[in-house]
C-alpha cells in the first residue's frame, strides 16, 4: 500500500493539469493493477521470449509472480527497437488511444534485462 500512495497522487495531479496520458512503467501487485484500471488505465505486459519468467521455486516474493495480473494487451518484444516501436504504435491504434504525434513521442528505452 506504501508504493501506491505517490502513484495515486502523480497520476492525480497530472489529471487536473491536463495530462492525461501517464505510464506507470513497473506493475507487480493486484492493488497496483486495480489502481491504474480505476483512473481507466490500461496494463501492457510486454513479453521477452529469450527471459523466460523465474521458476515458481525461485520466485519466493509474491511481487515476483506479476505474470498472473491479467493484461489488456500483450507485446511480444522478440526482434528491433524499430519492431518494438511498431508494436507500441499497432498497440496503441488498437486500444483506441490513437498512436501519438512524433513530436509527442517518448524514447523507448531499455534497461538491462528488464521485461
């Protein structure tokens, strides 16, 4: 309950100052899914097949078993930044939210062996 406070209260503010438009970019617990979806988010889950998801006996925290909360979209990641950038867009149509503008674009980024 710590963590969702300050997520509550950023993507609050951003609302009444007319950003709608926020990305809550590491979701592992029920709570903090149940959070985004009652601002009316959405959960990606973005797969890497060549990081296959940690054994259940390894896999001792409950926050390491996120792959259960169910997503409203899945993206492989299996190929380019350009592929993956596509696969955002294509995401993006298809949820409604219409692909951004380029000059609203944010730059993917990837950090080490994150899914």
């Amino acid at each position: 309950a710590y963590w969702l406070r300050p997520v509550q209260e950023w993507i609050s503010y951003a609302l009444r100052h007319g950003r709608a438009r926020r990305c809550v970019s590491d979701l592992r617990m029920d709570n903090e899914a149940t959070l985004v979806r009652s601002f009316g988010g959405r959960i990606v889950r973005v797969h890497r097949p060549d990081l296959p998801p940690l054994p259940a006996a390894l896999a001792r925290h409950e926050s390491e078993r996120h792959g259960r909360i169910e997503a409203d979209y899945d993206i492989v990641n299996d190929s380019s930044l350009s592929a993956l950038r596509g696969e955002v867009e294509r995401m993006l149509d298809t949820m409604a939210l219409g692909a951004a503008r380029p000059a609203e674009r944010m730059p993917l980024s990837f950090r080490g062996n994150a899914r």
